[in-house]
C-alpha cells in the first residue's frame, strides 16, 4: 500500500522530532552518547520500512543536520552522522550478500572505518589531543583492545536491530497499517 506524501512528512516530522530528543538527552545524561544514537538509528530504519530507503535518508539528512547545531553533545551528534544514522539503511543491501560469513565481515569493516573516522573527527576538530596522550599511557595495544571492544558493542547493537526489526514487524506495523 503507498502512503500519501502528507503522511511521510508527518511520520519523518515525528520520527525525526523523537531522534532530536534522544539526541538531547545525551546533553543532560552525557553518558547516553552512543545509546541515544544506535536508537536513533533503530528510528531511522522503522521510516525506510514505512515508507521506503529515501525517505529513510530524508531523515537521517535532517536530524544529522538539526543534531550538530542544536543539540549540545557534539560527539554524540557525530556519531550518528558517521555511523548509527546511515547504518540501518546500509544493512539490507549488506544483508543481501549470500555469504553469511562475508556479510559479517562487510558489516565489521564498515563499522571499524566509521569509528576510527569518528575517532580521527573527534580528536582533530574538537581538539582533543590528550585523549591521544592517554593512550600512549594505555600501552602500545590501547586503540586496537578499545576497537575490540567497541566491535563487541557493534554486534550486540546488530543483533539488536535485528530483534528490533522483528519485533517492529510483528507487533507495531500491524497496528499502525491497521491490518
């Protein structure tokens, strides 16, 4: 069933609106930086399920946008920009793929360039050199255990999105379409 105009701008208005608020919390609850985000993300694939992958990145465009001027947690706006916003509209095509094992691998390495990207953002546009220091403290191992671990995070967030698409599928987009 298409959906009239009118109703994809109302449902990217107020799936956008809600990203804009996950993306606040994480200017009063700082350490909500990612979650916020990979949720944002999750909300950003329930609009290209409704409606279709370019109204999807219609929205991801907008709250990208709106997210690095008016939210005060630039990092956490960064990373949805560099990662969770596009991922879940990337992750079909990439789940198309017949290779299980290479779908995996193609989601790990797009998530692994993204984050040492938003890493590399991070430390040279806002200035953090320190953080550089710090890991020089941390041993010679640090940037390649913490990108270990953040891949851990990755896959749970997949699987998440995973669990989350279903779920969407089976219990919310019946009551919304009205079937």
């Amino acid at each position: 069933m298409k959906r009239s105009l009118s109703y994809r701008i109302a449902l990217g208005g107020t799936l956008a609106s809600m990203c804009l608020l996950c993306q606040f919390i994480t200017g009063v609850f700082p350490v909500f930086y990612i979650v916020m985000p990979m949720l944002c993300g999750i909300l950003v694939s329930v609009m290209a399920a409704e409606t279709n992958i370019w109204w999807g990145f219609l929205m991801y465009l907008a709250v990208g946008t709106l997210s690095l001027f008016v939210t005060p947690n630039k990092e956490a706006a960064f990373i949805f920009i560099m990662f969770f916003g596009h991922y879940p509209l990337l992750r079909p095509y990439i789940c198309r793929i017949k290779l299980k094992p290479l779908v995996f691998i193609v989601k790990l390495l797009l998530f692994d360039v993204c984050m040492i990207a938003f890493f590399l953002v991070t430390v040279y546009l806002f200035g953090m050199d320190e953080l550089l220091e710090e890991m020089g403290e941390f041993g010679k191992y640090g940037a390649i255990i913490l990108l270990c671990v953040v891949n851990i995070m990755f896959v749970s967030y997949d699987y998440l999105m995973d669990i989350s698409i279903d779920l969407y599928n089976k219990k919310l987009h019946p009551k919304i379409s009205g079937k």
